[in-house]
C-alpha cells in the first residue's frame, strides 16, 4: 500500500530562475541561488524573506551551507567562488576557481573540503583551512561536470555525473577514478547516494528522462525510474523518508517509493522547469527550486516516531531502525548531581534491528510487552524486549485497547472497523457513519468520522455507545477510565465517563442503536488551548500546547510548568512522551529525538486535585507527604483558586507570604516579616519597595506610627513631608528635615525647613548647593539682614564667568538707593523672628486657623508704613499673658444649699468683671502699639520726604554746576577757533 504522507506547502516565493537550493540543517532556512546573481535565505516556516545577498552580476548556479562555521559557498557564471558568512553577511573569500561555468559545490560532511565540478570537465577539492586552496585535481571525464557527491558511508569516496553520460566514483587521495558506470542513453545531469548504510546505491538522472538506481558494488544497474516527459535535472534519496524524488523539465516533481519503486504522488506547483532539490535528515521538508521561484514542502509530520512504556522504557524508529533505551534514574533523585529540568539526558540506545516497513507511528500496549510499528498501510506487531514478530496485517489504523494484552483494532477501509481480542479476530463492524476516518484507542474505541463527529464503541461487545459531535484530533483516557480529553484543532472537551451505566446497559441490551447510552458521558469543562500532545496523572491532565508551553489542568484552571524552544513561527518542538509516577517527572522529546524530563510531584498533583473538589480534609492529609521545597508551588496554587487564607498558612517563601499578608490587610504580619530582614538585605531596593507597600497599607488603615516606622526605614522622605505636614507633627518635621539634608535630598530639607519657619537654614542650604541666585531672592523676601552676605558670595561666583555681569549685581551696603524700605524690612525681620520665639513652646493652634490663614495675603511692609513704623525701631512687645483665674472663694460647708447657689453667683460676676478688666487692659495694649506704630511710621515718611528734598536740592546743584561748565567750554573753544583763523589767513597770502 502506498505510504500515507500529508504534504503540506510551507513555503511559496516567486523570484527569478532558482539553479540551487539548501535546506539549513538546524535553522528552518532554505537557500536559493538566483539566475539574477543574487542568493536569498528564506523562513520557510514564517515565509519571511531572511537576508539577500547581491553575490555577482552574472547567474549563481549553485549555493551550499557550510553550517559548522555559519558560511555559504557560492559558485557564479564569472567562474569564481565566494564564500559569505550569513550571520555578519561577510565576504570571506572571493576567488576565481575554474576556466569555465562552475556546475555544483559539494561539501565534505567533515572535514574542511568542499568540491567543484566545471564545463572546464574538471573537478577540484579545496581546503579552507589552508587559505582555500586547491589541494586536488580531478580529471578523467569527456564533458561537462555537471555534480559530485560525496559517500555518506565512507566519505573519502565521491562520484562524478557528466554530459559524457558517465558517472565515475573517486577517491580524495587519487587524481583518478576508481571505477565508470555506464548505461544512460544521454548526459547525465544529477547523482546521490543512498543515506544509510545497508544499500550501495548511487541514484542519478539523465537528458534521457530516466532514473536509475545503481549498485556500485556491483556496479550494475538495480532499477530504472519512468515517468518524465524530459530531461531530469536533479534526484535525491530523502535522507528521512524512504522515498526517491526527481525534479524535471517537465515542470514536475516525482516521489517514489525507495524499496518497492512504487510512484507514490507527482508535485505540479505550476512554476515552469524544475531545477534542484535538497533535503535533511533532521526534517521531511523537501526543497524545490522552479524557473519561476522556490517552494518548501513538508512530506508527512516531522515529530519523532517514538513510545514509552510505564516504567521508562522508550522505543523509537530512525527509518528503518528500530531502537531502545530507559530513561529510568537518568534524571536522578533529590541529589546534588541531579540533573536541571529541561536538560538533554544522556540516553544509551540499544538497537532493536530493522523493521520490514517503514515506521510512521509506533506505540506500547497497555502493559508494555508489546509493540505496534504502523506505516505503508501494514501494521506489525514485535515483542518490546527483542523485536520478535507477534503478528501482522495491512491496516489504514491501528490502536490498543486499554485493558487486554492482546486487544487491538485496525480500519480496514472507510466502513469497515475489525476488533481483535488476544491477537486474534473478534468481530467486524461497520460505524454509523457517513465515514470512518480514524481511529482512537483507550477504554473505549474511538471512530473518527467523516461529518465532523467521534463514535465510541464497547471493545467487549462493539456496541454502540456513543456519539460526540466534536472534530477530534486526539483522544486521550485517563489510567482509570472514568476520565477522557477530546483535543480538537483550536480546543479540548473533558468528559467523565460512566463505565457502571454502560456496562449495565449493555448486559440488559437496553443500547440504543441511534443514540448509544444515556448517561454515558458529561461533559466536565473546556479546555481553551490547542494541545499537541498530552498524559494523564491521575485526574491532571499534562500537555504541550501549540505555543511552546508544557502545562497541566486540574478541574479546568491551568497551570504553566515551563516554556519550551519553539521553531521560528512559535511553535512547539516537543511532545509529552509519558509520566514516571515514582519519579516525579514528565518526559518529553522533540524532533531530534532528544529527551528531557520536569519534576512534577505526584502529591502535588493529588493535593491540587482535592482542593479543586472542594475536599479540604484529603488535601491537608496529603500536604504531609509534600516536601516543603514544594509549599510555595501549593500556596500559588492556592492563591489562583482564590484561597489567599490558606496559601498564607502555607508558603514558605517570605516574599510571598508578606504580599498575601497585604492582600488580607494583615499589617502585623507584614510588619514582623520585614522585621526579620537579614542585615545584609535591608538596603536592598527589594526590601525598600516593601517598605513602601506596607507603608501605603499602613496609611490605608490610618495607622500613622506604623506608616512613620515604614518611611523611616524605607528613607521615603516624600511620604514622610507629606504625613508629617498633614498631622501637623512639628518635631517630625525638623527631624525629616535634618535627616534629608544629611541624606542629600536638598528639594526635601528646604520644604521641610520652610513649613518649620526656618528660614535661615533655608538660606544655607541654598548658599551650601550653591544657589547663590536663588539665596539672594529668598533672602531678599525673608532674611534682608543677610542681603548683603550672600549678594557678596554671589558676586564672587559669578566674577568667575563675568566680571561684567558681577559689576551688576547691587547690594544694599553700596547701592541703598536700589533697595527701598530696607529699614522697614529689616523691622519685619524682627517682628517675625520675635513671633517665631513666642510660638516655638506651643505652636500656633489649629483653631487659630480661620483668622491666621488672612495673615498669609498681608503686606507687612506696607503696614508698618502705614502705622507710621520704620527706622529700626524695637519690635512691639508681646502682648501680655493672661491673668490667671481667680481663687475660689472659700466654701462654708455649714451654709444652706440656697447659700451655695448665691456664692456661685457672686463668683460668676466677679470672673466676667476680671474677664472685661483684662480685656479693656488688652485693647488699651493693642491701641497703644498702633498708636506707636503710626509714629513710626510718621517719622519714617518724614525722614523719606527729607531724604527726598536733599536729593532734589543736591541735584539742581549738580545741574547749575553742569551749565557754568558748559558755557566756559563754549567760550574757550569759540576763542581757539578765532586764533586758528588768523594763522591760516597769514599762510594763504
């Protein structure tokens, strides 16, 4: 039967004619060798054009990866070579090789060779690392050289295909050929050898439309491949599939089957002439270069054809190979020398022998004694421990039941299901169902069928049981039964499933044939992800999703366990190979074959399924067997189901625990944790951040001494201006002010200092961060007295840049006259400073507010004037304190109770005539002082308007002076001019 292969078109570019393509070996990169002169690297999984290279301006016809130094060689029409590294787009080496066109470049798999083959009928071996020179020549053919390859079994060996239709085999060591096959009718243009070792044969195609597969042991001819309508311009054995593929003039591309030569498909993209091929043997990709662009398919699925058993034992198929090992113990324990999650174990294959089909699927039954190989439509059954054949037969599908050693089922046709029970045929069905497309094992028969739905038969009695109208990908059962995940293309369905019900209905044949069971299945939850592959643990279900994610569903909340390597369109690499229970770990493969494994706790697991059933007793009993290096994973857990209370009880993790504390508002909690910070990490920005976040707690709950701890010993200033100043805690703010200034945070010190009244430590700080501008302004408005200081400082520092612009600046010692009312400001000053004195003890009272918030818009300077101050006088006194109360009368304790009320009386109007004594006494003070104040104020305009008149007097003084001057300079210059007149009148004459 032919083999089943799903081609898929992953690439599709149009350019110019393609001579040459490579498929890079680790990177999804195809290379393309362009008629224009150009080589371009494409993603043949995003389609992305990756980098272009301009190589000549006359054809490329061959361009080959030299991957073990991230380098391409490239032949041209202009006879040279170059070689480009594709990371830097470096040119290497660029150098003139042959006298005429250069057909192929063929790289040695090891050594630092590549060979070339010309029209010149030459062949040349050159070594890199020697400078590129030519170490060997080869000669012997009558014409074109039109490829070489190299003998993947013994690499010093290489054959030649030529125009003079011959192809020769060489040796590096002799400049002539060992042997010439002959029996193309015209030139020969391509050649490969067979990739694994237990065929010698060489393929090649020919100008006469035929491939031949060769025996060059016997150097006979073995088969002859037709089907071109004309010439063959380029074959290969696919390196990972057994098939041989021609490309051809005819615009086609021809696979056949490797063993049988069956022709298994044509490829016609449409594209014109077809002209090179390449392949690896890490992928089914196959690349095909046309006369109009370049395409990239995948034949069939590139996941690795592997299977692992229960205990460990992996069995896996590399073409033909059958292959074992255990990866048993190779992960390691609890130890020290255990390896990381996610790094490569260091596996030791067994090999099995080879298989008489080729492999494409590979799967244990139940208990892992047997083995079933499916592919070329055939199925065989082998023993697991030597590969001994227990049974076989052609089958489109094969599966193993869940239970029964021996029980299996194979779809024979479209309609047509046989079960078999111990290996031997039981009976044949037919599903109701327009089609039967696939099929799934496990504890009951999955039929994939064809309108969009699953059937589920009883592999016992092959009744009906029931129907899901779901498109399924996967079916996946649980090691119980009770459980079963349907995986469609974009989601995954969980059902439970009623074996009770099903069994009962089937032995009292009350099975419906329409609809099965009722009963049989409910549906649990959805699963939004698309799983690529997956295990059961118990009730967890562990997958691999299509983003390179390995995660796991408890009760349908999922949880990511780690991120994996994606291909460059982001898809996963890897799929869930099976869970070894006594281990605690998932293994997984991917592509390559190579295996790696996580730590996932079966406890946890268990631990986490109790908690989803709501069965809080079955998981505290299960939390015991859990390491506590696991707690932290279980109170996250915890946390995503929204039990906060108990992940806090609990994590081990201190971080953890002191967010879970602030989330539950329990401040005290918090407030020990940050207690018990190791010294080394106190300052640490982490431990700073923390501070802050209980701080804002603290102050949610208006805990203002915990909220002041907190920005302490976070240094968090600003939080710290911003409590201090809105609780009025006087002390706290000089002390913040201290503590910022020492810290540094000047912007901090000044606010600080400023609420405080601190004026003069204000100035300093602008004179010490050399402010000097600004010092000048703040004390021309609060600090005149210190003018004078710091206008000189300034001066100073600005003389340093301009002297001219130091010359500018007045002061109020030289230039009185630029500062105005300096006296009366001078008298504010001490007014101020005075008032400050009398309320540092006690502070002005926050009731004082309505009345002292108006002081704010006063003009003190214009007040004093007005009142008649200024000139320096003394400040007001303060206003005097008040009388204290009265002394209680004495209390006659033998008067009548009609005494006491008269005595209380008596008191109460002698304290209102003491209360309007005093106030008449402060009312009188206070007209005093504005009576003292208008004198001030009198005698300080007298003393201006004085000022004032001696300036004018002084300035007409000057003026009178200025015109006398004037004149006797016009006189005497006027009689200069009547002496130079006379003495030139003399001269003339």
């Amino acid at each position: 039967m032919p083999i089943r292969l799903d081609i898929k078109k992953k690439l599709s570019v149009s350019s110019e004619r393609v001579k040459s393509v490579d498929i890079h070996p680790t990177e999804s990169w195809a290379l393309a060798a362009l008629y224009s002169g150009n080589v371009t690297i494409w993603d043949y999984e995003s389609g992305s054009n990756v980098k272009t290279f301009e190589v000549s301006e006359l054809p490329v016809r061959c361009a080959k990866f030299i991957t073990r130094k991230q380098w391409f060689v490239a032949s041209s029409d202009d006879m040279r070579l170059r070689v480009y590294n594709y990371n830097t787009m470096e040119k290497v080496k660029d150098f003139e090789a042959h006298s005429d066109y250069i057909r192929y470049v063929e790289v040695h798999p090891t050594l630092p060779y590549f060979l070339t083959s010309s029209d010149d009928m030459t062949i040349k071996c050159w070594d890199w690392d020697r400078g590129f020179d030519c170490t060997q020549l080869f000669e012997g053919h009558a014409h074109y050289v039109m490829m070489v390859k190299f003998n993947p079994k013994d690499t010093n060996t290489f054959a030649s295909a030529s125009l003079d239709r011959s192809i020769k085999v060489w040796g590096l060591g002799s400049p002539l050929p060992h042997y010439t096959l002959e029996g193309h009718e015209r030139g020969v243009n391509c050649i490969d050898y067979y990739p694994s070792g237990d065929k010698p044969y060489i393929l090649s195609g020919a100008d006469d439309r035929t491939v031949k597969i060769w025996d060059y042991q016997t150097k006979s001819i073995v088969h002859s491949l037709e089907g071109h309508s004309h010439n063959i311009c380029a074959v290969l054995f696919h390196p990972k599939l057994p098939l041989i593929c021609s490309a051809s003039e005819d615009g086609t591309v021809r696979l056949w089957q490797s063993t049988t030569y069956r022709a298994e498909t044509t490829l016609n993209y449409g594209m014109e002439r077809a002209w090179a091929l390449a392949a690896t043997r890490e992928t089914t990709k196959l690349a095909i270069g046309f006369d109009e662009g370049c395409v990239v398919v995948e034949l069939g699925s590139d996941d690795a054809v592997v299977s692992m058993d229960g205990t460990g034992k992996v069995v896996w198929a590399k073409n033909n190979e059958i292959q074992t090992a255990t990866v048993r113990g190779l992960a390691g324990g609890d130890d020290d020398d255990a390896l990381p999650d996610g790094e490569r174990l260091p596996v030791v294959p067994r090999d099995l022998g080879a298989c008489e089909l080729y492999p494409q699927t590979i799967k244990h039954n139940c208990n892992g004694r047997f083995i079933a190989v499916c592919g070329d439509g055939e199925f065989i059954i082998y023993t697991a421990q030597a590969l001994r054949n227990k049974a076989f037969g052609q089958a489109i599908d094969f599966v193993w039941s869940a239970a029964g050693t021996g029980d299996y089922a194979i779809r024979e046709s479209a309609n047509r299901v046989k079960f078999f029970k111990n290996f031997k045929e039981s009976r044949a069905i037919k599903p109701a169902a327009a089609s039967a497309d696939g099929l799934f094992g496990g504890h009951l028969l999955g039929v994939k069928g064809g309108d969009s739905a699953v059937l589920f038969y009883d592999w016992d009695s092959g009744e009906f049981v029931r129907k899901i109208d779901v498109a399924p990908k996967e079916v996946y059962w649980s090691d119980s039964g009770n459980l079963v995940l349907i995986a469609t293309e974009d989601s995954a369905y969980v059902l439970s499933y009623n074996a009770a019900a099903v069994a009962s209905a089937v032995a009292m044949g009350q099975v419906s044939p329409d609809d099965g069971v009722d009963g049989s299945f409910d549906l649990l939850f959805e699963i939004n992800d698309t799983i690529t592959s997956g295990e059961w643990v118990g009730d967890c279900f562990i997958y691999c999703n299509n983003a390179g994610r390995l995660n796991y569903s408890v009760g349908g909340k999922i949880q990511t366990l780690v991120h994996l390597d994606t291909n460059s369109s982001g898809a996963t690499m890897h799929s869930v190979l099976g869970y070894l229970a006594k281990e605690d770990r998932v293994y997984l493969v991917d592509k390559g074959l190579n295996i790696v494994s996580y730590r996932v706790m079966m406890a946890v697991l268990q631990y986490q399924t109790a908690v989803m059933r709501g069965d809080f007793d079955a998981a505290n009993e299960l939390l015991a067997a859990i390491p506590e290096s696991e707690y932290t994973t279980i109170a996250r857990f915890l946390e995503a189901q929204g039990f906060k209370e108990e992940a806090l009880e609990v994590t081990t993790d201190d971080d953890h625990k002191f967010d879970l504390a602030l989330e539950l508002g329990k401040i005290d909690v918090a407030h020990e944790l940050m207690k018990q910070t190791p010294e080394e990490e106190k300052n640490s920005i982490d431990t700073m951040a923390k501070w802050k976040k209980l701080s804002d707690a603290a102050l949610k709950i208006s805990d203002f001494e915990l909220t002041e701890a907190c920005s302490l010993a976070s240094d968090d200033f600003p939080g710290l201006l911003l409590l201090y100043s809105a609780v009025g805690n006087f002390d706290g703010m000089e002390r913040l002010a201290k503590m910022a200034q020492e810290k540094g945070k000047t912007n901090i010190a000044f606010v600080s200092y400023l609420l405080t009244g601190n004026v003069e430590e204000c100035a300093n700080l602008l004179v010490a961060t050399n402010r000097l501008p600004e010092a000048a302004f703040f004390a021309r408005t609060y600090l005149p007295s210190r003018v004078e200081e710091i206008v000189s400082l300034w001066k100073e520092d600005l003389s340093k840049v301009s002297e001219s612009a130091a010359g500018a600046l007045a002061d109020p010692a030289t230039h009185p006259d630029m500062f105005p009312d300096m006296a009366v400001a001078l008298q504010v000053e001490q007014m101020f400073m005075a008032q400050r004195e009398a309320t540092k003890a006690t502070g002005i009272a926050a009731t004082d507010y309505p009345t002292a918030k108006d002081d704010l818009d006063l003009d003190l300077i214009a007040l004093v004037k007005s009142q008649g101050g200024g000139g320096g006088a003394a400040p007001p006194p303060p206003p005097p304190a008040p009388a204290a109360p009265p002394a209680p009368a004495p209390v006659d304790d033998d008067d009548p109770a009609e005494d006491d009320g008269a005595a209380a009386e008596s008191a109460r109007l002698a304290q209102e005539a003491e209360t309007a004594r005093l106030a008449q006494e402060a009312e009188m003070a206070r007209l005093a002082q504005e009576a003292e104040m208008a004198r001030l104020a009198q005698e300080a305009e007298a003393k201006r308007l004085a000022e004032e008149a001696a300036a004018a007097k002084a300035a007409e003084e000057a003026a009178a002076a200025e015109a006398a001057a004037a004149e006797a300079a016009a006189a005497e210059a006027a009689k200069a001019k009547e002496d130079d007149m006379g003495d030139d009148f003399g001269d003339d004459w």
